[in-house]
C-alpha cells in the first residue's frame, strides 16, 4: 500500500455519500414531488392575503 | 375579503355573466348537493377521516390558468372549516383537509361550485389511485449515476501518464466500477432484455434484441477481462448505452405523448353548436363550451358534452358510445352524455362538463376500421433489419477474430450491434404523421387519425356532393311560388323547418321569420326526400316533389333548388332557393381536374348541368337526382374498377356513401352535426384548399421516403466505422439517440416546409 491509495478510500468515501444523495432523489420522485411542474413555481408567486382593517 | 372576490371575477367573469337571468338554475342547484348529507355517500367520496379531519381529493378539471390555482388553494378563506387546500395542476385535482366540527363535505362542495369550480363527483373516484409507474426515472437516475462515476474512476485508464496512476489504483477502480456497474445491468437495463426474450419468443427480432446483445457483449467482455486478463474494463461503455438508451427512449415517448396531447387539447375540431347567450344564438366551437351554456342540438345531432336536458323531447341513440342500437327516451332534467346521438326535435341543454374532445374522437375510431398492415410492414422490416444487422456483426468479428486482433474485434462487435438502428423507419412515419395531422387540422382539415393520411395519398378519383359542399349553405335567395300561404301556414312551415339541420329547411325558416312558433308533436327526417311532422293535428311535409307528391308529372327543370310544401294533403306551393356557388370554386375544380378525376353527384334536378360543366370541364362525370343508394353505389362501382375514392359531402344524405369511400370527408360549416362515417372533417372555409392538403398528404409520404434514406445513410457510415472496430462503444451510444433526434428534426422541418402553403384558418 503506497500513499496514493488513500485515494481508493476517499473514491470509495465519496460514492457512498453520492449514493445517498442518489436514494434521497429517487425517494423523492417515487413520493410524486415531481407529478406536478405548473403549480410549484406559480406558487411562489402568489402574494400573502393582506389583513384589511376596513370594517 | 375584497381581494379574494377581486380574484375571483377575473376568473369566473365570463362563466358569471352569461346567464344574469339563471335565478331558477340557482334554486335548483341549492339542492343538488342534497345527497352530500348522507353518511355512505361522504364515505366513499373521502380519503380520509378522523374525529377532527376530513381528507378528500375533488377532479376539478376546470382549472385551466393561474388565478384558478390561486382560487382553489384559498379555498380557507371562502369558507371556514377548510384547513388546507392543495392543488396538483398537471391532475386537475385538488386536496382538500376540512374541519368535520366546522363544515361538511357537502358546503365545501357548494362552496366550491358557487366560485365556480363544481367538482366532478363519481363514487368511483375516491378509489381509482392507481400507482404511478416510476420506473423508467429510477433507472435513468441509476444508470446516469453509475454511468458518470465510472467513467471517472475510469480515468486512470484514459489518462495514465506513463501507467502510474493505473499500476497504483488501477485494479482497486476496476472492481469497484464493477460493483457499480451490477445495478446497472441487473436493474436498469431489465426491459431491453424482456423485449430481447419476448422477440426472440415469437421470432420477430427487433431493435432491442440488438440492444441487449450489445450490453451483454460488453459486459461479458469486461469481466473476462477483469477476471481472466487484468486488462482493461469497459463497464462506463455498458452503462453509457444503457443510459443513453433510456433517455432516447423517454424522449420518444415525451413526444409522442406530446403529439397526443396536442390532438386532444389544442388540435381544432371543427364542430360548433349554436349556443344561447342572453336572449341571443351564437354558434360557439364545442371545445369553447363551458360549464351551464344553453346548446341547441338538433335531429341526427351528437350531443357535444355532459349535458342536462333543458327543453324538448330528447329520443337519445347511444350506439356512437355503446353500440347499443335502442334509442332511449329522456326525461327533463335528465343526463344526457356526450356521444349520444338526438332522434326527433330540436333540444336545449345545459352543458355540466366541458367537453372532451380526445373522447369523442376516440368514440370515432372506434366506428371505422383500422389499418394495420402499414404496421405489420414495419415489424417485417424491423425483423429482417436486425437479422442482417447480425449476420454483419458476426461476419465482421470472425474476420477480426480470423486476423487475431482481439481488441478491433470486441468493439467491431459491440459497437455494430449499437449503430445499426432501424429507429428511423419505426419512427419516422409516426412522426411526419403527427406532423402532417397538426399542420392539416391548423389548416381546417381534421383527420380521425393518422393512417388516413396515406390513404388521401393514393386517393385518384374525387367525387363531391353538390348541395352544402360545393354550394354555400347560407345566403340562399329564397322565392315562393303557388297560392300564397296564410300566417297560420307559415308558422306551420316555420315550426317544422325550425328542428332540421338541412341547410333547405335553414333557409326556409330564415325566410319566413315567424316569432312565435308551434311546438311540434312528432318530427322525422328522411334524409335525401324531406321532413315531415304534426303540429296542431296538422300533418306537414316538406321536401322534393316525389317525397311531397308521388307520381307527379315530370316538373321543369329550374336552375334552382325546389322544397315543396304539404299540408293535410294539399300542396299549396313551392319554395325555390337559388344555388350559390363557394367562391374560389372554379379554380379549385380545375387544378383538381389536372391531378384527378373529378365527379360531381347531387340530389337535385339537372338544370344546373350547364353551370357545372362550365366550371369543370370537358371529361367530368356529373349526375343529378341521386338517392343517398345512387351516390353509394357510384362509388362502390368506381372503387370496383380498381381506383381509390375520395368523397366529400355534407355527411346528411351520403353517410352511406362516405363510409363506403376510401377517404370520406365532411364538410362543416358552422354548426352542422358531427358524422361518424367520415373518416376527417374540413371546415366550408378550408373546402377550396382540398386539393392542395391531398398535394400536401402524398408530399408527406415523400417526407417518411426522404427520412427513410437519411436513416439508411447514417446506418451505411456508422457500420463502415463500427465494422471496422474504429468505434469506441461509448461514442457509438451517444449517436444513437442523436440520430433519432436529427430524424424527428428533420420530419418536422420538411413536413412544414410542404405545408407552408395551407393557408391558416382564422378562428
């Protein structure tokens, strides 16, 4: 084992937090957060209700 | 609060302002939602519920704009007890968590149909989740992932200076690019396997055969060398086809999903209904109807949407929907169904649903037949293709394998496999179809589905009708002759003529202008003699001399048409109307003549032959007095001499004759009734462009020819690379979905560059 093995660790470091990056994404499609694409983004948009004080 | 109602009329202003008059409608809506109240009724209906919450999910499909997702998803603020409303746009649903304590289902629902978002209730509904299929995603996620963490850790092999890196780590990446690879090629590659063994199954090879050969090559291949020769592995090759390959695919499907959507939502179905807008009539495009207009529909009329019977005696045939042939009578108040076909009187109704125009087009392909033999033809080529592309595969590897190069002999193998893609000829006719079917409905032309279009490219032989096809079915200049009618009479006629759909009878009653009409006790139309109905124990008939009077003497032929009138059994007169020709017509027919033959049928007396022959022609066939038989026959015996028929008519008296024809077309204008023997609808205004969009149709068959040839062409390149083992197996996976893509823009971009001359219609 040289020095430069550590590499395989860290390689092998880094797939696995990708790979948990990878099962959240796939989660997340699987739960349908991606059925919908038009009302998110003109969700944002909408303003809060505005407490008239006018009775 | 004010906000909220600000909102709200900018959304529902149109549905809000139609009917100001609607009291009544309102009263008998308050108590629609009656049944809400009933314990098993919510229970089916909701998702959910427990001693505080309520979970329920309403269709509301029609939510169409921003301000409408607005609207629903403050719902809490319309009205109290709704906690959360949530909406999902691409669904038309939205979920809604109430308070059981503070309101009930049944005001959420009036609440929800007073801003005028009625949802649509079904006691299935509630249970009809059906689980999404994710799977393609999954596997493209995987594939993607796996696919570029190989490559990295396959850099060592590109790049090693001097083999430092590779002696160091080379091994260690190797295996675990292995282990990254085994979801790859167990998972996300599982359906181009089950379609390898399902083709090899039923001996019809086709292009996923190649496929999966291909990545069981590669991987076969890797780990032999892995295992046996510790040399190179080629598992960011594998997962690369793989992926590419599930991309190509979604994007197909993503347009071809497009296309469909297209058809069903923004494609223009040429029927309009005329519609009763305060005390006015307005013809109105059934895919403009909305929720509560008033639509008249008459005799032999399909009801256009969901609808309730509002005024009339309604006799409904479902055989368009069901097959079932025994026409129903419907009480007032009653559901009638889009589908339905009226018999008798005209009715009013008042539209519940918007109208689905993709349901009553799928209703019309299921009348006619289907044409699958272009499809067969395409499995057969698809079949030969990929025996070819293996025979060349194997050809090619012993020759290297012969030559002792082992390497150029693995990619020559893999790389063919991938490269050769008949996607093109499976492609590219669904394609430039889609194409020419929007560019054609865009034009006025709406076709029931994509294999007319080759059938209108082998068309020879058109015949059109006369009356309403060739001649405009307005602005008749209409005269009576006989002894004079008495008001009485004429509202008689009047009330008669009122509940045909003949553009004769429109005329007649157009004419007469009687306010107040009769209401009648029976109504029946005899397509190509007349109509005849009792009023007021009167018996009435109009139509043609022979249906009017039988066996009369031989009348003189006039270059008008002629209704004759017959009340109780004395014919008082006649009403002649002047026929007036489309404008553009003369032109048409002749540039028609120049590319097919051209005959004219129609139901009238033959005086206007000198007309017609001037505008047509020398070597014309024109014939007068047909029967709705006389037409079918002329085109069963022009069809049994061996050429293909066009006919085009106005679907009332010669729906024998369309269905019989190779194309059927029927003309519309305005708001005649739907026929489901045509095989396409052409808006009046589009009639005159008819013989350039059958120019357009056999270009289109060019188009698929020309597509055909470029597939051809870069299958030709890519093999004498790949043959040759020149092709590294990545850059092979890239370039497939590449050329699918470069066909789909080349079909595109040539279908419109045909039809740029299809003039657009106004709508």
């Amino acid at each position: 084992m040289t020095f430069m093995s550590i590499i395989i660790i860290t390689a092998i470091a880094s797939l696995l937090i990708a790979g948990v990056f990878l099962a959240a994404l796939i989660w997340s499609i699987r739960d349908g957060q991606y059925d919908d694409d038009f009302a998110p983004p003109n969700r944002i948009l909408f303003d809060d209700p505005k407490k008239t004080n006018n009775k | 609060m004010y906000e909220i109602l600000n909102e709200n009329d900018l959304c529902t202003y149109y549905e809000l302002n139609q009917h100001p008059g609607s009291q009544q409608l309102q009263q008998k809506r308050k108590n629609k939602f009656a049944y809400l109240d009933k314990e098993e009724v919510v229970s089916q209906l909701i998702a959910f519920a427990d001693d505080q919450q309520v979970h329920v999910t309403f269709s509301v499909p029609q939510m169409h704009c921003s301000s409408c997702l607005w609207l629903l998803e403050h719902l809490g603020s319309l009205q109290k007890g709704i906690l959360t409303a949530r909406v999902n746009f691409v669904q038309k649903e939205v979920f809604v968590v109430y308070d059981k304590n503070q309101t009930t289902l049944r005001e959420v629902v009036e609440t929800m149909s007073a801003i005028g978002y009625e949802p649509y209730l079904s006691m299935s509904a509630g249970k009809r989740r059906k689980p999404k299929n994710y799977s393609r995603i999954t596997q493209i996620s995987i594939a993607g992932f796996c696919f570029a963490n190989i490559m990295m850790l396959s850099l060592p092999e590109y790049f090693s200076v001097s083999n430092y890196l590779q002696e160091k780590t080379g091994t260690a990446f190797r295996y675990i690019g292995l282990v990254l690879a085994l979801p790859v090629f167990f998972y996300c590659s599982r359906e181009f396997f089950a379609n390898a063994y399902s083709s090899i199954k039923t001996k019809y090879l086709n292009i996923d055969t190649s496929i999966a050969l291909a990545i069981l090559l590669t991987f076969v291949r890797s780990l032999y060398n892995l295992f046996v020769l510790d040399g190179n592995t080629y598992f960011d090759s594998m997962s690369g086809i793989v992926f590419f390959m599930l991309v190509g695919r979604w994007a197909q499907d993503r347009t071809q999903q497009s296309l469909v959507f297209d058809r069903d939502y923004k494609s223009f179905f040429p029927i309009a209904v005329n519609v009763k807008r305060n005390e006015s009539v307005e013809a109105a495009l059934i895919g403009d109807l909305k929720e509560k207009d008033i639509i008249e529909v008459y005799d032999q009329e399909i009801i256009p949407a969901d609808a309730v019977l509002a005024k009339g005696k309604a006799v409904i045939d479902y055989s368009f929907v069901t097959g079932e042939s025994i026409p129903r009578q419907i009480e007032p108040g009653s559901l009638i169904y889009a589908g339905g076909k009226q018999l008798g009187e005209r009715i009013e109704l008042m539209v519940l649903k918007k109208s689905d125009q993709g349901y009553l087009t799928n209703l019309w392909n299921k009348e006619g037949r289907s044409n699958t033999d272009n499809r067969k033809l395409l499995h057969r080529i698809s079949n030969y293709f990929t025996l070819i592309v293996f025979a060349l595969t194997f050809a090619s590897a012993l020759f290297w394998l012969i030559k002792g190069e082992y390497n150029t002999m693995w990619n020559a193998l893999t790389t063919t496999l991938i490269v050769a893609c008949p996607c093109a000829l499976l492609l590219a006719s669904t394609f430039t179809n889609g194409n020419v079917m929007r560019i054609l409905s865009r034009s006025g032309l709406y076709l029931k589905n994509a294999d007319i279009i080759t059938n209108m490219a082998r068309i020879k032989h058109i015949v059109l009708d006369k009356t309403g096809t060739i001649t405009l079915n307005k602005n008749f200049n209409v005269s009576y002759k006989g002894k004079p009618l008495t008001d009485y009479e004429k509202r008689l006629v009047a009330s008669l003529s009122r509940h045909s759909t003949h553009p004769l009878s429109k005329a007649i009653y157009g004419h007469l202008k009687m306010k107040q009409l009769v209401a009648v006790d029976s109504f029946s139309n005899l397509p190509g003699k007349g109509i005849e109905g009792w009023i007021d124990d009167h018996h009435i008939k109009t139509g043609s001399r022979e249906f009017v009077q039988p066996a009369s003497a031989n009348e003189n032929p006039s270059n008008t048409s002629r209704v004759f009138i017959w009340i109780d059994g004395i014919v008082p007169g006649v009403f002649e109307l002047e026929n007036v020709y489309r404008p553009g017509l003369t032109t048409m027919l002749q540039s028609i003549r120049k590319k097919f033959n051209l005959s004219i049928l129609s139901g009238d007396n033959n005086a206007e032959y000198d007309r017609l022959a001037n505008m047509t022609g020398p070597g014309t066939d024109i014939f007068f007095n047909q029967s709705p038989e006389d037409k079918y026959n002329y085109v069963t015996q022009l069809q049994t001499s061996g050429t293909e028929v066009l006919m085009a008519g106005d679907g009332l008296n010669d729906a024998g004759a369309l269905r019989k024809s190779d194309v059927g077309i029927a003309v519309m204008e305005g708001n005649n009734s739907f026929t489901p023997a045509s095989d396409g609808i052409i808006s009046a205004a589009a009639f005159t462009s008819l013989d350039e969009m059958l120019t357009f149709s056999r270009n289109a068959a060019r188009v698929i020819t020309i597509s055909f040839v470029v597939s051809v062409l870069y299958n030709i390149i890519g093999l004498y690379f790949a043959l040759q083992g020149l092709l590294a197996p990545v850059i092979a996976a890239i370039l497939m979905p590449a050329s699918t893509i470069s066909i789909v823009l080349i079909t595109f971009l040539m279908s419109e560059w045909y039809g740029r001359r299809l003039k657009r219609l106004k709508r």
